[in-house]
C-alpha cells in the first residue's frame, strides 16, 4: 500500500516537473515580447511626442496670449459647468455656458482675427456648441445636458488635436 502511494506521488512530481519544463521558457518568451512590445509602444510614443504635426497658428505675441488666456476661461467654464450640474444648478451652469462659452460678439472678436479660415469656421462652430449647450441645460434634464457638454468637448479636442499657436 505504502509503495503504490510512494510510486503515485513520485508520478505525480514527475509530471509536476515535466510540465514546469514546458511552462517556463514560454512563460520567459512572453515576458521578453511583452517587454519588446512595450519598448516599441514607448518608441512610437515618443516619436509622436517630438514630432508635432499640427497646424501652427503663427499668432503675433500679443495676440497669442491672449488667446491662451481665452483658453483657459474655457476650461475653467467647463470646471463651473460641471460642478453646477453635479449640484442640479442648471440656470446658473446655463449662465455660464452663454457667457463663457457662447458666441457673444464679444467672444467671437479673437477668432475672427486669426488668419486661418478653417480654424476660424472650428472657433465659431464651437462658440455655437456653446449656445446649444446653454439651451439644453435650460430643459433641467441631466442627460440632454451631458450630451451637449460632450459635444462642446469634442471640439475643444479636435482642434487641439490639428492646430497649435
Ligand atoms: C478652434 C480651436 C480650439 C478650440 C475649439 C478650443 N481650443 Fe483650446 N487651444 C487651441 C490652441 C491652438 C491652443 C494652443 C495649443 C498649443 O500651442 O499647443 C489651445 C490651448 C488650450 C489650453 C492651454 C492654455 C495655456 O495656458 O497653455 C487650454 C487649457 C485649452 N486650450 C482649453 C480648451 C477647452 C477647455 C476648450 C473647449 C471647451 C478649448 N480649449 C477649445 C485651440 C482651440
């Protein structure tokens, strides 16, 4: 009895071993591809990084900070926007999106004066975002309201995305 048990476990630990055998190098090869895999990504990252292909702007100085300036209020609205929704405060979120976001004349003066037709036609379609989102947080209803401020963001992100100053 004792030595069928002894045999069976020493089967058993032989098989254990012959399958740690195969499993290792494989386990070995995948952590090398991984690893492989991992430096290309962080290659191909990279060389998006030093290479910006975007579209220069070309902004005289005076004229390039104010546009950045221009930019962050809008992320600041975005900021105010957020936090007013998460507090049920439409109104005043939708005051905000008018006057911070929307195409006031006074807010469409800076794009009006960039020399660049495309980015000019991106600025005021998404000054116009801004009037929609204001409507839709005007209806008090959170998921209409997402969806507009989703679709403002979109075009915060592809401009981004094909022009820098
Ligand atoms: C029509 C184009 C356009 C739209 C729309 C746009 N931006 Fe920009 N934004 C730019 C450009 C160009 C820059 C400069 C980027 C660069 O040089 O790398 C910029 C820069 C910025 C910066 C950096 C400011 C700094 O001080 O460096 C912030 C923040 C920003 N944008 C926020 C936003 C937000 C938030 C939205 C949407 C609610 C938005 N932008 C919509 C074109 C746009």
């Amino acid at each position: 009895m004792h030595f069928l048990i002894n045999t069976s476990i020493i089967k058993k630990s032989r098989t254990a071993a012959f399958i740690l055998l195969l499993i290792v190098p494989v386990t070995q090869l995948s952590a090398e591809q991984e690893h492989h895999d991992h430096s290309m990504m962080h290659q191909q990252h990279h060389q998006e990084n030093s290479v910006d292909l975007r579209t220069p702007l070309n902004l005289p100085p005076e004229m390039a900070q104010h546009q950045l300036s221009n930019m962050r209020g809008h992320l600041e609205a975005v900021q105010k926007i957020v936090a007013l929704l998460a507090e049920s405060k439409f109104d005043d979120a939708s005051g905000v999106a008018w006057q911070q976001l929307g195409s006031r004349p006074g807010m469409l003066k800076m794009c009006n004066r960039i020399d660049n037709e495309d980015f000019k036609q991106r600025g005021l379609s998404f000054h116009k975002s801004g009037d929609a989102l204001a409507e839709a947080l005007k209806t008090k209803d959170t998921n209409q309201s997402l969806e507009a401020l989703n679709a403002t963001l979109q075009h915060c992100v592809s401009c981004h995305a094909s022009y820098k100053q």
